[in-house]
C-alpha cells in the first residue's frame, strides 16, 4: 500500500512538472512574441557602454516596456545573444516584441548621429566645436592638449592636422575621445595610402611633410581645381631653395594675436612659422587639411607656375615668371599701380 501511494505522489509531481513546464513554455513563447508595451508608437532606449544583459532587462521592465526581465535575460541567453547587446540609443516601436529587441540590439541598429570636421579648421577650432556637441560624452580637458595626445596614444605628437575632415557617424554614448581616435586613425590611413602613390621626385622626405605641405596648401585657396598648382608652386620653391612666403603661415604663427590684418612687421616677426624669414617647410601642419588637399601635395599639377596672387574672387593668377608676377599683382591688388618693393611669391 506505501508503495503504491508512493508512486502516486511521484506520478503527481511528474505531471505537476510537466503541466507547469507546458505552461511556462506557453508563457514564455508568448512573451517572446507579443508587443512590447509602449503609449506611444515609438520610444527612445539607451543601452550605455558596460550594460550587461541583466542590467538591460531591468531598465526595459523598469520603463514597463517589458512584464518580465527574466524571461528577457532567458530569451537572449537561448538565442545566444546575452554577450552580443550593442551600446547606442534604439528606437523602439510599439509593434516590436522582446525577440525583436534582442535582435535589434544584438545588430547594434541604433540611432546614428554625426559631426562634420570641416577642412581648414586648426586642431583648436575642433576642439572648440567638439565641446558643444550635444550628443558626444564630454571627457577632455581643452586646456591640456598633450594630455589629450595622450589618451589617444601618441603623447609625443603635435596634433595639428593629425584629425581628417569628414563626417563622421556615431551613437549616443560615444566619448570625444573615441571620435579624436577614428578621426586620426582616418587621418593616418589616409596619408599613407596617398604616400604610397605618390609622383616620384618631391622634396618631401616623410608623410608628415606631406602633411604639413597639404595643410599649406588647404589654407591657400578653397577652389578645389587649384590646389594642384598651388602645390605645383610650392614644390618648385623647395626645389629652388626659396622661401615660401605664404601669408596663412604668418596668421597660424600669430596665434590669438591675429586681427584680421597682416601688417608688414608681421612677417618679420620671429616665429617657427614665418615663412618670410625661414626657408623650407613650418615645424608643424598649420590646419587640418582634407583629402583633396593631402592627394595635391603628392600629386602637383604639370606647372612651371612658381608665383600666384589672389584675383580677389577666391581663385589665383598663376606666373611662371617674376616679370608677370609684379604684373599681376599690380593688375589685381595694386589697381593698376606698380609695386613699390619686389613683390612676394604667393
């Protein structure tokens, strides 16, 4: 009689069990598939850098999205997602269900935002604009610049024109630090590949003279089908040991101190960047120059064109003499009027 009583009790709890695992199972196959619960037909999520999968679950069940976190961290976990959740903000619609989300967070389809490094700005001006990004995490001090060439690895670097202009997309949680990393990584990839293929025969022994020419070059004009024959002048120059002689050197050597004006005491001012007193190229990049700048330095156009002068509508005439060059100053600088002293290069 004890036997069969014990048989009894275990074919109760055996069927308890498997009842309670039918109805788990339903419960859960529900839950994998209905809508999330939104009031709206669309909601905004963040998932922060370090979330687990758990901390995920709860800030979803937190916000009523989801009735159970649980069921959430078992329904990851089966399909293999638990260490796949992608930080970034996530759009979510009142017709996703739970597996939806895993999946969309798994894939790390988050919302997208962006910033745009124009060419020519100086490594301040970035910072500048970087610090009021809405969206980007604010972590540098601006003030410190080695230490910010520090946190992105290359302590010992000047980072003027070491950040490639372009826009650049990212998600909600990003650091101004990372963005600084992708910007000059891009920036590197960039120049060694144009060094690569560059013409044969230029006076620039490393890629960093590449750069620190195509940031020249990016300040001299901003009409694009120049640039190749401004390089071309500016390689001729270093050719024939000449002096530079570019004004944008002058303004990125007088700092703060720029008002708009050059005036003559200004390019005899003693600076690293006065490239009316030194020959060869300035210590360091003066902008960040872009690629079309970076592709000219190393790709000069077929010019015997040493001098230009600025006609005033943002593009230059180009002189292969000194002769035509005082000509053309005099036509459209001087009105006219003849120079009173041997007129500069460019």
């Amino acid at each position: 009689m004890a036997i069969r009583a014990i048989k009894k009790i275990i074919y109760f709890v055996l069927l308890t069990g498997f009842l309670i695992s039918l109805f788990l199972g339903y419960k859960f196959n529900q839950f994998k598939v209905q809508p999330i619960n939104l009031d709206t037909e669309s909601a905004l999520f963040i998932i922060y850098s370090g979330n687990t999968i758990r901390q995920v679950a709860q800030s979803l069940a937190d916000k009523g999205y989801i009735a159970d976190p649980l069921m959430f961290i078992a329904l990851a976990r089966i399909n293999g997602d638990e260490a796949h959740i992608k930080a970034g903000e996530y759009q979510l619609k009142a017709t996703h269900s739970p597996d939806d989300l895993i999946q969309l967070f798994r894939k790390g389809n988050s919302i997208l935002y962006s910033f745009t490094i124009i060419e020519g700005w100086t490594f301040d001006q970035l910072l500048e604009e970087l610090n009021t990004d809405p969206v980007l995490i604010h972590t540098i001090n601006t003030d410190n610049i080695p230490a910010i060439m520090a946190k992105i690895s290359y302590a010992d670097e000047h980072p003027e024109g070491r950040f490639l202009p372009d826009t650049y997309h990212f998600p909600r949680g990003t650091t101004d630090i990372s963005f600084l990393k992708r910007a000059y990584r891009t920036m590197r990839q960039k120049l060694d590949k144009e060094w690569e293929a560059r013409v044969p025969g230029l006076p620039l022994k490393t890629p960093y003279e590449a750069l620190i020419l195509a940031s020249i070059i990016e300040k001299e004009t901003g009409a694009a089908f120049e640039r190749p024959l401004i390089s071309a002048a500016f390689i001729q120059r270093l050719n024939k040991n000449m002096r530079l002689q570019t004004d944008p050197t002058i303004i990125y050597g007088m700092g703060k101190n720029f008002d708009g004006n050059i005036r003559y005491q200004d390019l005899r001012d003693d600076t690293p960047y006065n490239t009316y007193l030194y020959k060869g190229l300035t210590p360091t990049p003066i902008a960040l120059p872009g690629e079309d700048a970076i592709h000219a330095a190393l790709h000069p156009a077929e010019s015997e064109a040493i001098y230009f002068v600025s006609k005033g509508d943002g593009t230059h005439q180009f002189s292969n003499t000194l002769a035509e060059h005082n000509a053309a100053v005099s036509k459209y600088q001087l009105k006219g009027r003849k120079p009173n002293r041997k007129a500069d290069p460019g």
